[in-house]
C-alpha cells in the first residue's frame, strides 16, 4: 500500500492551502527473490517514483516495504533508523538512467566503486583492493584504469562502473532505472547480458524500470504495467504479452515495433491527452481513453484482481474481450 503525494505550489494564489498530486495510488505487489520484475508504463505514471521510494531515495508518504532479511526476519525497510538502517542499507541498491551525471566527476573509477564499501564495512585497504578489483573483473571494466576519472570513458564503460559501483557491496535487490536507456543499441545488449550474467552468477534481484517493451520482454520474469500511480496489470511475462488483459496494456504492446514487415500489426492510437494526476477521472482512470469503457467503468474503480494463472489486471472487464497480444496468432503470414 505505498502512497506517494506531491505538493504543488500555486502561482497564482498567494496564501491559498497547498494541494497535492497523488503520484503513487496504493501500490502493492510481492518480489520474488532471484526474479526480475519490470516496471512499465508511460512517462509520468509513477514507475521511477515508485523505484525511489522503495530505495528510501524518496519519502514515500504512506506504506510499506516489508524487506525479508537473510536471517529469516521480516523488516519494514521504510521504517528503519539508524543502525539498523544501516545494517540493510547495503542489501538494496539503484542504477540511475544517466551514466554521464550519475557518477561524480571529481572522483575517480576506484573511489566511486569502492564508496559503499568503505560506508558500510569495517575493512583494511587490502580488503578494500581485492573486492574493487574483484567487481571491476566481474563488471568487465580494465583493471588498470581505475584510477583514471568517468570522464575518460564511453557511456557504456560508464554503466558498468555504476553498476560495480552497485554491486560491490553484494546487494541482494537492484532497482534499474531506464539503467539503458541512455545507450547505444549494441551497448544496450552488451549491459543487459551483464544485468542477467550477474543475476545468475549472484542470486540479484532486479526492479527493472523501463519504457522499452522489446527490452522488457527479453529480460523479465514478471512485468507490472502502471498508470496513473497505480498497477493496472501485473503477471509473468509471456502471460501478459500473448494475451493481455487489460486495454492500456493492449495499446502500449501495439507499440512495440515489429522487426518482421510481413506481419502486420495494427498500431492502437490511443484518443485524448493523459488524464490530469491532480484531478484523476472518476471510476476506472483509464476510461476516457479506453475503447471499452461502459457507464460502469466511469462510476466504480475496478481493483486489481486475478483473472489467470498468476495474472492480475484491474479492469471490470478483463476475462470478457480478447485484447491483442504482442505475438497472437492473428500475425502469422
Ligand atoms: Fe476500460 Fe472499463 Fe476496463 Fe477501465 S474498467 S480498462 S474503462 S473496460
């Protein structure tokens, strides 16, 4: 149940009380340990939001993250002080989209992969050497050039580093925020082979934040879809690919390009602008943009609910209509 509001300031009356945006709307869904759960939705809907919140990068305004630690016990990581805190600080860790600014200028490849390190344990200098250079190797980044600065290396060489940086302190879950997206195409694959590589060869767990449906369908295991701060469709990957179930999920998939041109997708342009998150639509938010809307949907908000095997969508209609996946039948040649 994560609730984040955002104030917003009004220019134009000077003493009037603040309102705010609901930026994430009661979310909530489980993290499985050693899975990738990608996040996707279009800009705005709340998914980095939502990624920087469960990091503690940002205040969430109300909820919870319930973090299982490795000794068995059941922590709210959001509501951690202090040492404690500190304990599991290191077990969750964020890429952010952007290697040119996410990496200190002024510090060079050694000092920033070896900060979290020297945060968070009690090491000697030598300890400190073997586990930079040890995460360096496991990164593909050259030894030999870790004294040298960011600003001496390609974007790619940059996501590395972050992600050494990341990893150094053996997280066990990894928020990737459009970690890239930023990136040349070759390079792109280049880092999400590492992300997976890594994920195998360390038991992670990634929070894959993305736009990209085509990268998303290649890495996860389970994929949220958002809108408007809340989860409208949640389920493994080929599930919610192949046979959709809810009509936003329907259109963000007939988005996705289709590199063979003798099948013939048909695009879903969806009518009218993204609603307003301070004023939402009433009943379900999708409605005014929705082909299938009936006078049901503009009064009452459908939950999200299960409706297939492991499969949930928040829609009132979601096992009634056939939605298009991205690989139905109805392509073939
Ligand atoms: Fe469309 Fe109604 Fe389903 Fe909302 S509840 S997605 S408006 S059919």
């Amino acid at each position: 149940n994560l609730n984040k509001d955002f104030q917003v300031k009004s220019k134009t009356k000077l003493f009037s009380k603040p309102s705010y945006i609901r930026v994430l709307n009661n979310v909530s869904f489980e993290l499985m340990e050693g899975e990738t759960l990608s996040i996707v939705g279009e800009s705005g809907c709340g998914k980095t939001t939502l990624g920087r919140c469960i990091v503690r990068g940002m205040n969430a305004s109300s909820g919870e993250v319930l973090y299982h630690t490795e000794g068995g016990e059941q922590v709210n990581f959001l509501g951690l002080q202090g040492k404690e805190f500190k304990k599991y600080r290191k077990d969750i860790q964020m890429i952010f989209q952007d290697p040119y600014s996410s990496l200190s200028p002024r510090m060079s490849v050694y000092d920033i992969i070896s900060e979290p390190l020297i945060a968070n344990f009690k090491l000697s200098k030598a300890e400190v050497d073997e586990k930079v250079t040890e995460i360096a190797q496991k990164t593909g980044l050259n030894v030999s050039y870790l004294k040298r600065y960011p600003h001496a290396f390609s974007g790619g060489q940059r996501q590395r580093i972050a992600i050494a940086r990341a990893l150094v302190s053996k997280p066990r879950l990894i928020v990737c925020d459009e970690a890239v997206s930023a990136l040349d195409v070759s390079i792109k694959a280049q880092i999400i082979n590492l992300l997976k590589d890594l994920q195998q060869q360390l038991q992670i767990t990634y929070i894959f934040i993305s736009h990209d449906l085509s990268i998303v369908q290649n890495i996860s295991d389970r994929v949220a879809v958002m809108h408007l701060g809340k989860i409208v469709e949640l389920a493994p990957v080929d599930s919610l690919f192949d046979h959709p179930k809810h009509p936003y999920t329907e259109a963000l998939l007939s988005a996705v390009p289709e590199p063979d041109p003798h099948l013939k997708k048909d695009r879903i342009i969806l009518e009218g602008e993204v609603p307003n998150p301070a004023n939402p639509p009433s009943g379900c938010h999708f409605h005014p943009r929705c082909a299938y809307k009936t006078d049901k949907c503009m009064q009452q908000e459908p939950e999200l609910q299960l409706v297939g095997d492991h499969h949930y969508a928040a829609c009132h209609y979601a096992n009634e209509f056939t939605l298009r996946g991205v690989n139905h039948e109805s392509q073939d040649k």
